[in-house]
C-alpha cells in the first residue's frame, strides 16, 4: 500500500506500522492511500488533477458538515482521508484527533478490501449525498466497514499497539 503524506497530525511511519496490525491481506492491497492537509489541498487537486467524480470533491470542499472522514474509490484505486473532517471537540485534542484518523482509515481500508475482492458488488449507494446518507449508512458494505473499523481499535491487543504506535494514553 502506497501512503501519500500532506499533513502533521501523524508520521508517515505510524500509518503504516498501524496498517500492518490489520496483516498482509490489507497491508498488500492495491490501493494508494492519501492524508490530505487541508480542504485548500483537496481544491487544488479537483482544479489541476481530478481523479474522482465532481460531487465527492463538492461534498468536501463545500459541505463540510456533512463530509465524509475519508474516501475509497475503485478507479483509481485510492484512499482518501480528511483528517479536517474528523469530528473532534477541539483541533488540539491531539490524541482523539489520530486515533480517529486510524479509525477511518481502517473503514476505508475495508472498503477497499470490498472493492479488490468485489465483496458487496450489487451494493450501488457507494456515492452519497444529502438524502442518500442514510441509506448509505445502512448498506451492507457500510455497516461491513464500521463493523470491521470498530472491531479493529477496540479488540485489546490491536488498541493497545496503536496507541503504542501513536504514542498516545
């Protein structure tokens, strides 16, 4: 798995120590994945490079209420996540802040697992917004994806080794 780097909040080295407790079959998936900065970096990429469909760049850029965490996509096959629209009390809650980042990006992780091996293929709500929310956040891959994400960073070995890694309490 590729890992593109653009912000502070975590190493580049912690991200991928923490993929590697999900084991080969994730660490080995082909799907690069992206920690943005800021919206303004995700802007600039939509003008210069686009490589996902229009209403996923809106919904982040101008709808950051409702933003998705984080993003798969099949073609190209990329992670995104957002940490800015990681939902925590305070920017300087440092701690909630990575261990959130983590979270979302095993959800996305899973989601990518969906796609390389056409789990939930007839599952077509992969692309949600405004009133499709909720019917989004009761599909099967989507609740497959928090299931899995949830299981992950509360089963005690794995939680105790992120926190580890994220050098966090």
């Amino acid at each position: 798995m590729d890992i593109i780097f653009h912000n502070e909040v975590i190493t580049h080295e912690q991200v991928r120590e923490c993929i590697k407790l999900l084991g080969d079959e994730y660490l080995d998936l082909p799907f690069q994945v992206i920690i943005y900065k800021d919206v303004a970096e995700v802007q600039k990429e939509w003008e210069n490079e686009p490589n996902m469909i229009d209403r996923s760049y809106e919904d982040v850029i101008y709808h950051p209420d409702t933003a998705p965490p984080g993003i798969c996509t099949g073609n190209p096959k990329m992670i995104r996540i957002y940490p800015f629209n990681i939902g925590v009390s305070e920017i300087s809650e440092l701690q909630e802040l990575k261990f959130g980042l983590i979270y979302y990006l095993f959800h996305e992780i899973r989601h990518a697992y969906q796609y390389q091996h056409e789990l939930f293929k007839d599952d077509t709500i992969y692309h949600p917004s405004g009133e499709d929310m909720v019917n989004y956040a009761n599909s099967p891959a989507e609740k497959d994806a928090y299931k899995f994400a949830e299981d992950k960073v509360t089963d005690p070995f794995i939680n105790s080794k992120i926190k580890e890694i994220l050098e966090i309490d």
